[in-house]
C-alpha cells in the first residue's frame, strides 16, 4: 500500500489527510487484533520505510510519527520475548496506536 499516493488522490487538506491515516490505521490494528494480518505482513505492506519516510516529511506531526514508529516494532516483540509476553506487549501496542489514533481524530476512548 503506497500511502503517498493514497493520501494524495483521496485527501485535499493536511486535516483530511491526517483523519484519513487514523482511519486506515485503525482498520490494519484491528485486522491485527483479530489476527487477520501478522505483525511482519502489516510490515510489509504498511508500517514500511516508505511510507514511514511519507508521514515523517508530508505528515510532519508527532502523534502520526509515534504510530508509524509503534508499528514498525511490532514484529520485534515476537522475536525479542518469550510468546506469552509477547502476546501482552503486542496488544499493549495495539491499544497504545489505537489511542493514537483516535487522539488524532479528536475522540477519547471511554474504555481503557
């Protein structure tokens, strides 16, 4: 998934683009909770240095950064830590992106 090229064609303003990254974001960490997708697959085809390079200089935003960042991780808790802790860390991480998201979309989630 080419990120820049799909921000730039659905998205005009800084602010669409932004809500628009949230919202894919939160469909790829629910994907990832449920575990439709893998931790190395989102890699791939997501949290890749392309288009980390996209949010870091078109993005410029600190909290759009602190996802890209958390997701290109992901992979590593499994390789790092025995697989039970692994399993809490990952979620962990999923819960910390999702608030990230939804920070950037302007809610607050009600249940922690």
């Amino acid at each position: 998934m080419n990120l820049d090229k799909l921000l730039r064609a659905s998205a005009r303003t800084a602010k669409q683009k932004t809500a628009l990254f949230a919202i894919l974001n939160l469909g790829i960490i629910e994907s990832l909770a449920n575990g439709l997708v893998t931790a190395t697959d989102a890699v791939h085809f997501f949290f890749n240095a392309e288009n980390c390079l996209f949010v870091r200089k078109h993005l410029r935003d600190k909290t759009t950064d602190a996802i890209m960042s958390h997701g290109v991780q992901l992979p590593d808790l499994f390789e790092a830590l025995p697989s039970k802790e692994a399993q809490r860390e990952f979620q962990r991480e999923l819960s910390t992106m999702r608030n990230l998201c939804l920070k950037l979309l302007g809610k607050r989630q009600l249940v922690a």
